[in-house]
C-alpha cells in the first residue's frame, strides 16, 4: 500500500515537473524572440536618430536631442518646421524674388534668360 502511494506521488511529481520544464522552455523562447526583436528595434533605431543627426539643422537637433528614441526627435523636427514651415517658405521665395542679377532688372528677367540660354544650348546640342 505505501508503495503504491508512493508511485502515484512520483508519478504526481514528474507530470508536475515535466510542466514546470515546459513553460519554462516556452518561457525562455518568448523571451528570446523578444530580446532579438528588441535589439533589431534598438539598431533601426540607432540609425535613424544618426540618420536625423547627420541631415537636420543643428539648431533644430539642439532641441531634438534630449529624446530617447527616433520618434521623439522625429515629432519635435516636424513640429519645428510645421511652425515655421510656410511662414519660412513665404519669406524665402520673398527674398529669391527680390534677388537681381548683374546684368538683368530682375530675378524674373534672370531665370527668362537663363531658359532662354539654355534652350538654345539644348536645341544647338
């Protein structure tokens, strides 16, 4: 008889165990495929802030900076130029306007005999 009971709880014991072993193993995977998504995250990441770092205005990265991940510093870049964008883009076309070349009146003039000179360059060519 205290055999018996004895074979039911090893029995009991190793099912048991043979569980634990398997969400173990279940548990060590998850967490495997997790950490590899998570350092390919990490590298993306890394070089889209180095990619934003060599290409934006270092005004502008001044205040980007200061967050963690590429999102943040890409949300603060197009904030920035969202609030200056057509503001900046009026005065720059202003001031290119306003540009006179040596020998013309005026930017319009320029850019008529610089199509005018090109076209026959083109058309000789």
């Amino acid at each position: 008889m205290v055999q018996a009971s004895n074979q039911a709880f090893y029995n009991a014991y190793r099912a048991a165990l043979q569980k634990v072993q398997q969400r173990n193993l279940d548990a060590r995977k998850d967490y495997n495929e997790r950490l590899e998504m998570t350092e390919k995250w990490d590298s993306k990441d890394s070089k889209l802030k180095l990619i934003m770092i060599n290409t934006v205005p270092s005004a502008i990265l001044e205040i980007a900076q200061s967050h963690t991940y590429s999102k943040g510093m890409y949300d603060t870049v197009c904030a920035q130029f969202r609030d200056q964008g057509l503001t900046e883009a009026c005065l720059i076309w202003g001031d290119f306007f306003r540009l006179r070349y040596s020998d013309c009146s005026s930017t319009t003039a320029f850019c008529e005999k610089f199509h005018l000179t090109l076209a026959i360059t083109m058309a000789t060519a």
